[in-house]
C-alpha cells in the first residue's frame, strides 16, 4: 500500500501551488522510507540532488520526511537562511509533529507547506513575471544506503 493515496498526493501538490501564489519562494516534499543519519544531513544532500539550489532568488524549501524512522527536516536555501532567525521553522515543525503524533501525514505536510508559504511571503512576496521554477509533486526517494 502506497504511503499517500492518489487523492493525498493530489492535495499536497495543490497545498504546494497555493503556498506558492503568495510567494516568490519553492517548496518541495521528499519522502524517504529509511533515514539512519542526521535528517538535515540527508536533506541538505537532497537538496542538492533536486536541483533546489538553482532557483533565481535562492529561496527554495525543502520538507523531508523518512517517515518509517519517524524523522523529518525542513531546510531553505542560502537567499532565505540570510534573511531569517535560527528558529525560523520550529512553528512549522510543531505544526508538522501535532498532525504526525496523530498519525496523519498528509496533514502534516500540508500544514508545514501552508506555513512555510506564509512564512516566505513574508520576505519573499510574488515577483511580477515570476514562475513556478521548481515541480509542485512530491519526490518519493530511493536510497539504496538507508535500506
């Protein structure tokens, strides 16, 4: 059975492009099973791999999730982590756990997504001209070294 129905992933993907209408910035969703290091280890090396640092304003997130070891990270890119607080996420991963706890990971991810958007709207308002750089579908990882 799939982590996420068809209809789960469908409502991210539109948390994702609504989040995204009040913000210049790009939000990404990976899902890992397995996550035997540091989560933000393991999402800084994703970013990477998802090209999440070529955006023009250098203001892409990144929520990841391995969710069998119950782990999970968001991390922004160098033009966001300039600009805000060393706890500028912990009211979204308190948002994120409360629904998680419950067992409900669709939810959680899409209020993470719904606050990050606000959250970068704040200092990354839409730009006239500006275009949805990176792909609003979730990215479910194969790691072959988490298995």
């Amino acid at each position: 059975m799939p982590l996420f129905s068809d209809i789960e992933q469908d409502k991210i993907a539109k948390a994702i492009a609504d989040a995204e209408t009040a913000t210049s910035g790009e939000i990404r969703i990976a899902i890992d099973k397995h996550c035997k290091a540091d989560p933000i280890e393991k999402a800084v090396e994703y970013f990477s791999k998802l090209d999440m640092d070529k955006t023009a304003r250098r203001n892409g997130v990144l929520i990841y999730l391995a969710h069998a070891d119950h782990k999970f990270a968001i991390i922004g890119d160098s033009g966001i982590n300039k600009l805000v607080p060393d706890d500028f996420w912990e009211t979204t991963k308190i948002a994120m756990t409360a629904h998680f706890a419950k067992g409900n990971l669709a939810d959680g991810i899409i209020a993470g997504v719904a606050l990050a958007g606000e959250k970068l709207a704040l200092f990354f308002p839409p730009q006239k001209g500006d275009i949805n750089e990176l792909p609003n579908d979730i990215v479910f990882l194969d790691n072959p070294e988490n298995k």
